[in-house]
RNA sequence: GCACGCAUAGCUCAGCUGGUUAGAGCGUCGCAUUCACAUUGCGAAGGUCUCUGGUUCGAAUCCAGAUGCGUGCACCA
C-alpha cells in the first residue's frame, strides 16, 4: 500500500523527469532495454525507427507550432521506442538564412543600425552569436515539452560537415548541368534587397487604375505607367484582325513620355485578344511575361527601375522617384500631351508582395544560380504514383503532383550575408559562373576574363532540402548506414513545397534513395478564436506559458485530441484545462490503485473472478485499437480513446465497482480486484505515456518494483508496449 | 482559369473500413460532498449531421450536382 500526495503537481516534476530520462541514456538508439536486447523477447528486434526533428529556426522562442512538432514526433518515437525498435529522434536547428536575417535586422533597428552599414563579416559574426543564443535557448524549451530525442545527435546547418555535403552537391548538380547560372527575370523585394524564388512570393487581389494609353496608332492598356519609358515594342496577337495591317518588325515612328521614338511591331501568341485593347507594350525587364515574350523575339530589354525601386535616367525629369510619387506625375504628363485615352477605375487584378514585409514585388533581370527541377521531379512523381510515399492526410499526394508537375526552376540565389555563401566564382563579361571549392579557378574558361567571388549566399532552403541525409552524415557515416533512409517526416502543411518535397528531390537526387517513406502534416495552429498568431496581431500563445500553467502533458493532451491532420487548430486555453483535469485524475486513479494494492499480493497472480477477466479482456481490445490508432497515424482518437477509457471505464466503473470487493473483505475476490486494478493502472500508464509522459512517469516511479509476471524497469519510457 | 479541402450541438471540433437511441471538450442549468479526486461526482437541456438527387436492406459516412466558406497554383499589358 502505497500513499501518494493527494494532488499531482507537474511544476515540482517535470524537470526532474526529463533529467532522469536524459540520464538514463534511453534517447539514444544504441541503449536498449533488458527485454529489447533478443528476438525472443522483442519482435521488433534490428528494426530501426528514425524522424529527423525539423531543423528549429535559430532565430526566437518555441512558438506554438513547434510544441505541436515536438508533441506529435515525441509521440511517435515513445511508442517506438516502448514497442522495441531502435529508435532514433535527431534533433537540429536551422540557420534559416533570410528569416533569421530579417529578424536581426530588426533587432538592428531598434539600436538605429542598419544592415548596409556593417561590413559583411562583421554582420556575420553579430548573427552567428545570435543564433548561438537561440540555439541553447530553444533546446532548453524543447526539453521543456519532453521531447525524448538524442541530443547527442545534435546538429546545426552550419556544421562543418553539413556545408561540406551541401557545397558537394552543388558541385554535382553543377557537373551533371542541372545548375546553370542564368540571366533571368526573378522577383526582387526593393525592401530586402534580394532576389527569391517563386515560392516566396505572395499574390493579393487589389482595385487599381488601369490606363489607356495613346501609342502612335495603337492604343494600349497598361497599370503601371511608370515602367512604360523604354518600351519600344508594341504586341499584339498574329490573329488579331483589327491589327492585321501592321506586319511583324514593322517600325513605326511616334510621341512618347519624353519625345519622339521609334517602336517596333511583334506578333505573339501571349497577347489576349479580349483583354484591354489586344495591344501591348512590353517592359521585359520588369515583367515576366514580357521577359518572355523578348526572349522568344530576341528583342533588346532595358533597366527602368533601379534596386530600391527608384526610377532611373531613361525616365528623364522623372529620374530618381520612387515608382509610387512618380506615377501620377507620369500620368498628368501624357494626359498633358493627349495621350491618355480613358483611365478605368475599377480594374481588379493580383499583385506580387514579399511574403515577409508585403512590399510590391519589383521583378528584375539579374544573373542568378538556377536549378532545373524537371529531371529531380520526375523520379518523385514517379515514387508517387508507385505509392512509394505515402501522405498523411493521403490529399497532400494530389496537391504535391500537381506542384511536381508544374515546376519551374528553382532560384537558390539570395543576396544576403547570412546563409551558406554559394562556392563558386562568376565572370561579370559572360556572366556565367562555376563551382570552385578549393578556390582554384582564376579566368573565365569562356571568355579568359578575370573572375570574381560570388557573393551571394544560398536559399536556406537549399541545404535544409538536403538535412535528412546530410544530418545523418553522409556518405560514409555509421548512423547514415544505419538510419537512412528514415520512416517519417513530420511537419507543417505549409511548407511542402518549400521543404518536404524538395527533401524528396535531392535526397533521391543525391543518395539513390527517398529520404523518408511517409510524410506526415499537419495543420497549423491558431489562437482561440481561430485567427493566424503573429507578433503584429499581438495574439502569439508562448507554449511555455501554458505548460507553466497546466503543465505539459495538459498542454500536449491539449494540442492532440481532436487534432486530425492537416487541418488547423484552434488552441483554446479551456481544453488545456480540461486535460490538466485529466493529468489530477490519472493521478488520483492511481493513488486509488496504490492505496488500495497489497504489494505482497501481487507477487502471486491470484484467481481471477470472471467479471476481472472480461474487465481485463476489454482493456486488451482497447490496447490493441490504440496501437493500430498509433501505427496509422490517428493520434486524435488513440489519445481520446485513452482519455475515455481512464476517465469513463475505469474510474467510473471498474473502480468504482471494485469497492464491493474492498468492502466485502473477501479474500479471493478482493486479490482478484486488486491483480485487475494494478494491471490495467500499470498498462494504462504505458499506452499513455507517449502522450503524456510526465504525469505517466510520475506515478510510474509510486509502482511496486515487481509482481508475478514483471518486473519494474528504470523508467516507464522502456517498458515494453502492452500490445 | 486549374487544383485541393471544409460544411455535424451555443462555441471548438471528433465520428477511422456505411450498421442499433450521432459523440467529446468548453459553455448553460439542476443535484450531490468527511468514504482516490471540488483540478470532483451524478444528471439535464441542446442536433431535420448545408441543400437536392442517386447507390444500398440501411447513408452524417459512398456517388453526382447545387450553395456557402477556405487554401494552393497559374494568369493578370
């Protein structure tokens, strides 16, 4: 008989359980428990199981989200563990690159600095500090939220080792013509003064003023007048009658903004016919679909607009504006020389914003390194279509094909300081570019002209698109061999075409095999009132707050019943409540048990009274449909199963009906209610622990160390799942 | 335009392969308390499962369509 306090305060322990967990040196995969150690006993026996952590940013606090990763990995990797495979959580942080240098640029701004006044290197070492700082700080809340990965595993994308195989494949990619360093029009934030790739660009709907435009004999309809200095083209489709006088390259002398000029024709399909005029001028330097369409016609293309979005001296008076000043003067200027036909209002149409600050997205034409994704592609849609990845929830599959099959080639240019610097050096007279790691290469081997060192860095993107082999040590590391390729990779919806599927890309790419055989995603999660958090809205829930309060298993409970994947969370404070409810019920379900529990007793399995055998019966079906809730992936109804179980079946009935035998003093039924009580308690808490380690453990540590069929191990972490 | 979702109690959501009176948490109302637990227990109210049609002995669940909401991608002179 065992006397517990009479409530369970997880404030006084879940320090002390994770450090006895990490002491034990159970996170680690090679340290298996006495019964994991044989086939006989342990049918999971030489299997591993393997989740590489997402990489933290390097560059706050835990936010919500990532106690959602660490809750539903750490879930994973328990029941793993508990079931005898060899298992093996990495944990990482990840630089990440433009992220963390647009927040330390805001830490900048609040000291009055500025990023374009700090010598790059020196910039570099300010952030690497940060991100030190970051690090610590964000592994100490990871522990907080018990997560059981093996910290000596620990690995940073900026590890020595990982920028090696990082530079190795891109010296591969180089070699095998899948980079190529190309003159393109990419989207350049005037903000953050670099380039990105498509992905990080937002669309948004707006109402603008659409113009029509006198153009010699043409009239045109454009919305962005301020770009109109330079074009020299005008376009229209070759099936367009209403212009089929005017032949293709035929010239034509006409007034423009600053005075006479002499446009040419071009005929081209991309021209709709039904919108505006069927007439166009083209601005290939600051519009992709223009870019194209003098790509096709190799027509000349020209600079309007500077870097900072300032106009430059093609734009004349104009000169020097910001794009946005200088529109409406631009207007007045050709609507003074009777150029401007009729201006609509009311035209709706999608602009392109910076999906970090939302500042208009000025495109421009800039020598950039390019991967073509179509040859990395084709094997994933391919491992696709042979079910060789299977998608939690399976819709990510479809979504996931329809981006593979509409790739385009991937930017893995950034020109900001804190990334992994791109090893190569660039020829400013032919504008190619090629790898050079060992700093080896001096002219130009086209052009014999002298090169420079590229300073661009790469997209973070393009190195953590490479973290689960890399982190593991490939190629020749013993954990590679062993652990690669991994089982699951799990993490937010939102990034699976950023990350997940480029993982997939280049780890296929580079090892022969897919990094991972199942992706699971989920959703994001909100406030209470279902709105996105962010530090502007003034609404971020800081996890270490609710776990203070409630305490952690509460708070995971909290972020995993009724949680399905891939669709967003609300986190409500109530529900975090209710399962802190839970974690005092557990509790005093066993200060029941133990209190009315003779050790000695247990040490002989006792007769069972039929009802205990069926009560022990049903407890087993519930064990079994748990793990199969667990082995697919339905972590929402295993916890709620479980949930249900201890609070409804047995507390309000198995125990509450076990007081006739306590009561009555009868010998064999009470042995037998007492074997049944400790059982159940006992595998109860091992199906629980995956989702609420602490409280589990806590009452782990109250159990007697033996009975007639088992015997107590270190900790409830290795005990062997009871189905 | 193309694609992917979602629609169930006042709120937030479950309902896994179609099967008896559709569930949970929170909220609301009532009752109970020296006996593991007030961080509690018991009970109640509250749902034509968006609509229409179909498949089926049987549909919240499968199929088709409609409506509403959301998301991604593309176009956007």
């Amino acid at each position: 008989m065992r006397e517990l306090p009479k409530a369970y305060n997880p404030q006084g322990a879940e320090e002390n359980l994770y450090k006895l967990w990490e002491e034990s040196g159970f996170f680690a995969p090679e340290a298996h428990p006495p019964w994991a150690g044989s086939p006989e006993t342990n049918p999971n026996y030489g299997k591993t199981f393997t989740i590489i952590m997402p990489p933290t940013n390097a560059n706050g606090d835990l936010h919500a989200g990532h106690g959602l990763v660490m809750t539903l990995e750490d879930i994973m990797i328990r029941f793993n563990r508990m079931r005898g495979k060899k298992t093996l959580w990495l944990p990482g942080n990840d630089h990440a690159g433009f992220e963390t240098q647009v927040v330390y640029e805001k830490v900048l701004e609040k000291q009055g600095r500025s990023r374009f006044d700090i010598a790059p290197e020196d910039l570099y070492k300010e952030i690497w500090g940060f991100t030190q700082n970051n690090r610590s700080n964000i592994n100490s809340q990871v522990k907080k939220i018990g997560a059981s990965c093996d910290w000596s595993r620990e690995k940073f994308t900026l590890d020595r080792d990982i920028v090696k195989t990082v530079y190795s494949t891109f010296e591969k990619l180089f070699h095998e013509g899948l980079i190529y360093r190309g003159k393109k029009i990419v989207s350049w934030c005037p903000k953050h003064q670099t380039s990105f790739s498509d992905l990080e660009i937002v669309d948004e709907e707006r109402t603008d003023k659409f113009y029509y435009v006198k153009y010699g004999p043409f009239t045109i309809g454009t919305a962005r007048p301020e770009t109109k200095f330079g074009d020299k083209y005008v376009v229209m489709h070759p099936a367009d009658k209403r212009y089929q006088q005017y032949k293709d390259g035929q010239k034509i002398e006409l007034e423009w903004i600053n005075g006479p000029i002499t446009a040419t024709v071009v005929k081209d399909e991309a021209v709709d016919m039904e919108f505006g005029t069927g007439a166009m001028t083209i601005t290939p330097w600051h519009d992709a679909a223009d870019f194209d369409i003098a790509e096709r016609h190799h027509l000349d293309r020209e600079q309007i607009i500077d870097e900072q979005g300032r106009l430059l001296p093609i734009a004349g008076g104009f000169a020097g504006m910001k794009i946005t000043e200088a529109r409406p003067k631009i207007v007045e200027k050709l609507a003074s020389k009777g150029l401007v036909e009729k201006i609509d209002d009311n035209y709706k149409h999608a602009v392109k914003l910076c999906y970090k600050c939302n500042s208009l997205i000025e495109p421009q034409v800039k020598s950039q390194w390019f991967i073509k994704m179509r040859p990395l592609a084709e094997p994933i849609i391919k491992a696709i279509e042979k079910k060789e990845i299977t998608y939690v929830p399976d819709h990510y599959e479809k979504i996931t094909l329809h981006w593979l099959n509409n790739i385009i080639d991937w930017n893995i240019s950034r020109q900001i300081i804190w990334g992994i610097p791109i090893p190569a050096k660039i020829c400013d007279t032919c504008e190619g570019g090629l790898p050079d790691l060992e700093n080896k290469v001096s002219t130009c081997p086209k052009c014999k002209e002298e090169l420079r060192e590229e300073t661009d860095t790469f997209d973070t993107w393009f190195s953590s698109g490479q973290w689960p082999f890399a982190a593991l040590g490939y190629p020749d590391s013993k954990d590679f061999k062993e652990f690669y390729p991994t089982q699951v990779m799990e993490t937010a919806g939102e990034i699976i075409f950023f990350w997940v599927s480029r993982m997939l890309m280049l780890g296929k790419y580079v090892t022969g095999k897919l990094p991972f055989n199942t992706v699971y995603l989920h959703g994001l999660v909100l406030d209470a009132k279902g709105k996105k958090m962010s530090k502007s809205k003034g609404n971020v829930i800081n996890p270490l707050d609710l776990t203070a309060k409630y305490g952690t298993d509460a708070f995971r409970m909290g972020l995993i019943v009724g949680n399905t994947p891939g669709t967003s969370l609300a986190l409500s404070e109530d529900k975090i409540k209710a399962h802190k409810h839970f974690a005092n019920k557990l509790w005093n379900i066993a200060r029941f048990v133990l209190s009315h529990v003779d050790e000695a007793a247990l040490r002989q399995k006792p007769e069972l009274l039929p009802k205990h055998k069926k009560i022990l019966e049903e407890f087993a079906e519930i064990a079994r449909n748990v793990t199969a809730d667990i082995e697919e992936f339905r972590f929402y109804l295993a916890a709620e199963k479980l949930y249900h179980y201890a609070w409804h079946t047995f507390a309000d009935k198995v125990i509450e009906e076990s007081k006739e035998q306590f009561r009555g003093g009868n010998g064999q039924a009470q042995c037998s209610a007492q074997w049944t009580l400790f059982v159940i308690l006992r595998d109860l808490l091992k199906l629980l622990h995956p989702f609420t380690p602490f409280v589990t453990e806590a009452i782990y540590q109250n159990l007697p160390d033996e009975t007639a069929d088992w015997a107590k191990q270190q900790t409830l972490m290795i005990e062997q799942w009871p189905a």
